[in-house]
C-alpha cells in the first residue's frame, strides 16, 4: 500500500437469507470495501468484532431475522441497538420494514435504510456516507421523517426550517450532495443538521414506547390471558390492568395515525405485540 493509498471501509453483513447474503457481500467486494464479517445473527458480528483490531466501521443489518428451527436472536431495533453499542454505524435493510418499523431503527441508532432491492450504487454510496460519520437518507426514510414530526410534534419549533427543507429535497430524490449545496452548507454542517433531525426523531418516539409494565401486560394478551390472568401473573389489580391496556392503546394510536379510532384497547395490545415481534414470527 503507498502511503497515498487508504485503506479500504471494514464492513459487515448480517442478513439471514444465505442467497441474499453472498449477493450482498459480492457487491460489496466489487466496490472496494473489505467485508470483515458476515452472518445471519447480530451475535455472530459480536464474536467476530473480539477478533478483529477494531469493530467495522459498517454493519448492514436486516431487520427481519427470524431463522426457522433456530432459537430466535435480536432482532428489529434491538439488533441495531447491539451492534452500535459495538461501536459499529449500522444501515439497516429489509424487504418488508413498515415505516414504523424504519423509524424504530432509527431511534435504536441506525444511519439509514435501504430497501433490499435497492441498487449496488445505492448500498456502496450509502455504506460510504456512514464509513464517513454521516447518514443515508432515502426519499422514502426523509417521507417518514417528515410525517412523523408532522403528526406527533415534540414542540412547534422541533425541526427548524432549513431542516425541514433538507427532508423535503430529500424526499425529491436529491443526493447529500445536492442537498447541501442547495442550502448552502458544506458536507460537515449537513451532518450536524442531520444529527439533529435524528435526535428529534429518537425523543418523538421514545415518548411514546411502551413502558415496562406496558410491555409484559402486551406480551400476555399475546399469550391469550384474561384481565384476571394478567392482574394474577403481574400482582396488580384488574382495573390497573384496564387502565394499562387504555395507556397502550392511545401509544398505539399515536404512532399508528391509519388505526381506527374506535381500536379497543385489547386489540392494540394484540397489535402492539405483533409490532414487537411478541408471539408472532415475521417472514424475511
């Protein structure tokens, strides 16, 4: 290597269909970049991250991996919440994420998402925006941004305008590139700005995740427990039961705006479950 040459993004991959996977790592290669690890768990990455001089600078992550007959891992958000504990910037990707589901990533840490159709030049311009400490925001991810600021505002002044306008040439279509260029800012202020887009985003939906108790009382119902079941297992009484699946259906509600407003709370808590992957297997 001369001493202009730099040496080439470590990247992983973790992604559970073995087909999916080879194609994937093959594009990789083919770009330049050193795939240091790949795996159908996140947990494989972990291992090897203990042997390697440092963690990849990449993890591409599906979100989806559920491998029949094997005890299930991490997976969804809490699969990119360990692999960013791990030091790694993650870009997370499915083929069947519901914006919801793209937006929980984000909050867990993920730099961006890419639909598993996407194309090579799109997986090596966006494995090369978070190798360089930014993020890859696809028009869709900036959609998703928008609407979501828009129907769950933290405060009125949440995303400044100069904000709002970097998501909506996004959702346009427009590069990083031509984004900042358009604004006026050089690559560096675009990743603050950036920076604080995602910060907004986490807080949003932070607010309105399912609280401890919240989560076992969901897990239950998937279990097909009655109140009385729930307030025995949980030592509480039926009416705090009540008033929990009441507190679950409107956190329901505000992250599901396409729900009916007339949802039980019974049923958001079955609904809730499935978004939580409690009881449910999810296809890849």
């Amino acid at each position: 290597m001369t001493a202009e040459a730099k040496p080439a993004i470590q990247v992983a991959v973790v992604e559970d269909h073995e087909i999916t996977r080879d194609g994937l790592v093959a594009r990789l290669h083919l770009a330049g970049y050193a795939v240091v690890a790949q795996a159908d768990a996140v947990e494989a990455i972990g291992e090897a991250a203990r042997t390697l001089p440092r963690p990849p600078q990449v993890v591409i992550c599906d979100l989806n991996l559920r491998l029949p007959g094997r005890t299930p891992g991490r997976s969804g958000a809490e699969a990119i919440r360990y692999l960013v504990d791990l030091g790694c910037a993650v870009l997370a990707t499915s083929g069947v994420a519901t914006p919801d589901e793209v937006l929980d990533a984000v909050v867990a840490g993920a730099h961006g998402y890419l639909e598993k159709t996407a194309s090579s030049q799109a997986f090596v311009r966006a494995v090369s925006a978070l190798a360089a400490g930014s993020y890859y925001v696809t028009p869709a991810l900036a959609e998703s941004l928008l609407k979501d600021a828009e129907l769950r505002p933290l405060q009125q002044d949440e995303l400044t305008t100069q904000a709002r306008t970097a998501l909506r040439y996004f959702a346009r279509g427009n590069t990083a590139d031509e984004v900042a260029a358009k604004l006026g800012l050089v690559p560096g202020r675009l990743t603050a700005l950036l920076d604080r887009v995602w910060d907004a985003a986490r807080r949003r939906r932070r607010r309105y995740a399912l609280a401890p108790r919240e989560r076992e009382v969901v897990a239950l119902v998937a279990q097909g427990r009655s109140h009385q079941e729930i307030a025995a297992q949980l030592g509480i009484s039926q009416p705090w039961v009540a008033d929990l699946l009441a507190h679950i259906r409107d956190k329901y509600l505000a992250t599901h705006p396409d729900a009916s407003p007339t949802l039980s709370p019974l049923a958001a808590a079955h609904l809730s479950a499935a978004d939580l992957g409690i009881g449910v297997r999810h296809a890849t």
